[in-house]
C-alpha cells in the first residue's frame, strides 16, 4: 500500500514538473522563433466597429480613459469631411491609440481578476473541444505582446475563450459582466458591479400614445448615452440635447429629463474591448510559418 501511495506521488509530482516546464517552454519557443512578436501597437492597427461602439454608447468613461477621445471621430462626424481632410489621419492615429491602451489595460484587469482561473484560452486537440470552442489553438496564435504569459487557463469552469471576440454584442458582455444569471441561466460566474459606475443621465420618455398602444406605463423611458459625475453635468447635456432637436420636434424635448443612472467604467471598457478582442488577431498570411 505505502509502495502505491509513493506512486502515486510520485506521478502527481512527475505531472506537476512536467505542466511547469512547457508552461516556461511553449512560451519561450514562440518568442525565439524566426517571426518578431507582434506589439500591441501592431494588434491595434485594425479598430473594430465593436470598439468605436464604446465611444458612442459610454461617452464620458472613454473620454476619461483616452485623453485623445476628442480627435477619434465617429464615423457621422468623418462623413461630412472632404476627402484628404487631415482629420481622417488623425482620428484613425487617435484611435488606434485609444484601442492599445484599452487592451493592454484590460488584459491587465483580466489577469488582475482571476478570469484565467475558470476560462481557459487554448482550444486542444482532444475531447471534441474544436466542435465547442472553435478550431484547435497554434503558436502562431499566441505569438503577440498581449500573450505574455500565455494564458491557457488551469480549469474550464467556463467555457474557453479563445475565439470570444465579436461572438456576441457589446450589449451582452455589459449584462453578462453585471448580472451574469439574466443571461447565462446557471451560470456560476460572479458579477463585477466594480467595473460600474453612479452617476447621472439624460433619459428620454416613450411617446404616450407608443405607450398606450404597447401597454406600457408612461413613465417609461430608456437612457440617452452618457453617464455624468453630478446631476449639473447632466443637466447640461439635457440642454445641449433639447437644442440639437430641431423646431419640428418641440414635444421631444419636453420628454428629456435627468435621473440617476448607471454605465461601464474605464476599468469595464477595458475588459469589453480585450474580451471582444480575442480570436480575432492572425499574422498577416503572407509571412513564413
């Protein structure tokens, strides 16, 4: 029995050696290869509609997180441009800056939450894993700055997320981060309320014969993008958005009023932005494997 035992140890010890050596390998093959790694200014070259969405939606966190914010425009802004405009250049600049520190700062509050305790990043040849996850992971893959240490995740307590990015609206991943349940029933993943934040908002009250017809109570409303620090601020923005509604719509304006809301953070736009991110980078075709 004491010789099983010793056997026994002696495997789990063998195993744990061997998982700490490829786990320090892997990662150093990939980088000695012939391929230089690609920097998270290279990944950021191409800025997804997913990203821009961000801007749109939770205004005031990106302008806190991107001091450059104002020089990305939107794509309404850049439509009235003439062409060889110079903004064109500087707001695609400013753009791929916002999304390079915005994913090197989620991946950073990624690891910092213990998300690659329960979901790995590393679909493996075995069990059928490429008929639920996607196809099976390379090294060509990992060979990036945001790779660094490779993140393959020690359980599957969720699902993997290798190829996550751009599966599913920002929308969900909003929901999933506050209240995981309403849209995973079951689901064992805590929320993060931290990557939230109070404040004030512009609201808009439905039409009431929309109302009516709908059955819907009349005090229904749905917010307007922006949460602000302190109702003043978000008075303001009710005044700037009461004055872009033309004379025709006088009786939209008298359904705009201010009260408490809540949106994402820098620290929540960071998260969205890496995890709508993943899967979604491959070195260009034309260089060598």
């Amino acid at each position: 029995m004491d010789r099983f035992a010793n056997i026994i140890a002696f495997a789990g010890l063998g195993c744990f050696a061997l998982a700490f050596a490829l786990s320090g390998l892997y990662p150093y093959l990939i980088t000695a290869s012939t391929r230089p790694e690609a920097s998270i200014a290279e990944l950021a070259q191409d800025v997804p509609a997913t990203f821009h969405e961000l801007k749109e939606r939770f205004p005031v966190a990106f302008a806190a997180a991107h001091a450059e914010s104002d020089a990305a425009l939107t794509a309404r802004e850049l439509a009235g441009m003439q062409d060889g405009d110079p903004r064109h250049d500087a707001s695609e600049a400013a753009w791929q800056a916002a999304y390079a520190r915005a994913l090197q700062h989620g991946r950073d509050r990624y690891v910092a939450e213990g998300c690659w305790h329960c979901h790995s990043q590393y679909v493996r040849p075995v069990s059928n894993e490429s008929v639920r996850f996607g196809p099976v992971s390379t090294w060509v893959q990992d060979h990036n700055a945001l790779q660094r240490p490779v993140l393959w995740g020690t359980r599957r307590v969720g699902p993997d997320l290798t190829y996550e990015g751009r599966l599913r609206s920002n929308d969900w991943h909003v929901a999933h981060f506050l209240k995981p349940k309403a849209v995973t029933p079951g689901s064992v993943m805590p929320p993060f309320p931290w990557f939230f934040r109070d404040g004030w908002q512009v609201h808009r009250r439905i039409d009431p014969e929309v109302a009516e017809r709908t059955g819907l109570s009349a005090d229904t409303s749905y917010p307007l993008p922006g949460v602000y620090d302190t109702q003043a601020e978000a008075e303001s923005a009710l005044g700037r958005a009461q004055q872009e509604l033309p004379s025709s719509l006088a009786a939209e304006r008298e359904r705009l009023f201010v009260t408490e809301g809540n949106g994402l953070n820098q620290d929540g736009l960071a998260m969205l932005a890496y995890i709508q991110w993943l899967g979604t980078w491959m070195p260009p075709e034309n260089e060598p494997e």
